[in-house]
C-alpha cells in the first residue's frame, strides 16, 4: 500500500493506471475510519484492479460554528486500517494544496440541496460536490462507492456525476450499524454514555416507521408524527427535519410508494448532528 500526499502525483499515478487498462475504485472519506468506510473498500474489491480511499477533512463543507475544528482525525490508525483491509493507495492531501492561493470555483447542484440538509446547511453540498468534482479528476476512477447513510449526498454526487458526464459508476453501501442500531459515524465519538442513549431513539424511530408500512400505513404525516413521537421521548434531542421523499428525486410524499420511498431525518443531541434513513 502507498501513501500519496501530493496531488500531481496521486493523479500521474491514476493516469498511468488507466492507460495500462487498470479499473479503478475510490472511496473519498473525512478519516477517523470505521466499519462502515471498510465496508465500501470491500465493495469495490472484486470489482475494480485498484482501489483509492482519500482521507480529507473538507473545510467548504463545513458552515460557520460546525464541527471543523473539532472533527476527529487519526491518520495512523487509519492507515493500518486502510492497510489491513488491502486498500493499494490512501491519498492524504492538504488544505493548501486543494484549495490553492485564490481558489474560486466550485461545483454546484441546484436542484437536490435546496431540501432537508441544505435547507439548514446552505453551503454544504456546495462544498461536497467540489471537493469530490476534485477528488474524481484526481483519482480518475472508474468506480465509486458511497455509503447509504448520507442518502442525501449519494443523490446529489449521482446526479453530478450524470450531468457532468463523468464516467463513473456508482456503487451505494447499505448503512453499517451498531450492535444497538445506531448508524455508524465519525461523529458518534462525540458522543457520551447519556448522549448516546437518546441516539438510540433515531433508529428505534425508523423502526417504527418501517412497521406501520408493514401495517398497511401510507400517510405520510401519520407515520412522521409517530417518528417525531419517539424522538421527543429524547430529552437531549432536537429535531432538525423528519421527512418522507421520493428516493430519486427528494420530492415530499403525501402518500407511501413502496420500495420508492425513504424517511430521512436529522437531530442535534446537544452540540452533535446525526442523521438516518431508511428505505420504506
């Protein structure tokens, strides 16, 4: 396995790749690696000759007063981890380096990010989509795979990547959980023994969800307010948004479409955000 800091390098050797006909794989991640970031390496395993995972804490996705700061890294044990698992390149820019002396232009979708996230993080995706427009011209790979824990974002970067032409397949993960059922995430390692226990709630409220589908309940608004019910019990949690889409397009349901629909949703516990979804 090599570690590649510079991005002339890191795209010399995605170039020389390609013209000897490897396929390629990326994973682009912020680091602190779990279980659910391993998984999407050995997604793309069987699939691709190569695979890339970057490690990139991207300050443009981050808004005024989040977590930049604070995020949690630890390149070392990443790197083991990356190692073990037979990633062949890890790929650890730097700040300066990506966003160069008077950086200025940046991908936007116009469409998905007006809703849910982007409804309270207005820059976000702006800065998503960038870093990973960046990251693709990069690593130059064939093959993507993302997590379906941030539902949102796959949408987004799948439609980027459709009306951008890149030529890259994507490969979407199912969520990696907890024994508990709580979605695994960077994040959770903010997380205290009481915080963590309203964070519970997040996954026994689209538990719920998914039964009352099972029931025969299609109304959308019967189901959120059951989810909200369960969320309040949460003392700790505040709701950002509880809502049911179309899985394609983010469009609000009125009514259930099975196997077309997903309940998104996003709390503060305290000072931490967690989100969850689940196809209903």
């Amino acid at each position: 396995m090599q570690i590649i800091r510079s991005i002339d390098e890191m795209q010399k050797i995605s170039l020389g790749l390609k013209q000897e006909g490897k396929k390629i794989g990326f994973v682009p991640t912020m680091g602190f690696l779990h279980k659910g970031h391993l998984s999407l390496v050995d997604s793309l395993r069987n699939r691709v000759d190569v695979v890339i995972l970057s490690i990139f804490v991207n300050p443009t996705q981050f808004g005024v007063g989040e977590d930049l700061d604070q995020y949690p890294k630890n390149h070392e044990r990443d790197i083991e981890l990356c190692k073990d698992r037979g990633t062949d390149f890890v790929f650890i820019p730097k700040s300066e380096e990506i966003y160069g002396d008077r950086f200025s232009t940046f991908t936007i979708e116009e469409e998905l990010t007006k809703c849910l996230c982007g409804s309270t993080r207005p820059t976000h995706f702006q800065g998503v989509t960038t870093i990973c427009a960046k990251l693709f011209n990069i690593c130059q790979p064939n093959m993507v795979a993302l997590g379906q824990k941030d539902f949102q974002q796959v949408t987004v970067l799948k439609r980027m990547i459709k009306d951008l032409n890149f030529p890259i397949k994507v490969v979407v993960c199912d969520t990696m959980r907890e024994k508990d059922g709580l979605a695994m995430s960077s994040r959770n390692s903010y997380l205290s023994p009481i915080q963590r226990r309203d964070a519970l709630l997040l996954y026994k409220s689209i538990q719920r969800a998914v039964n009352l589908v099972d029931e025969g309940i299609v109304d959308s608004d019967q189901i959120k307010e059951e989810v909200l019910t369960i969320l309040k019990c949460g003392k700790l949690i505040q709701v950002d948004y509880i809502e049911i889409v179309d899985k394609e397009n983010l469009d609000p349901l009125n009514k259930i479409t099975p196997n077309q629909s997903i309940i998104v949703l996003a709390v503060w516990i305290e000072k931490v955000r967690l989100i969850d979804n689940q196809i209903i």
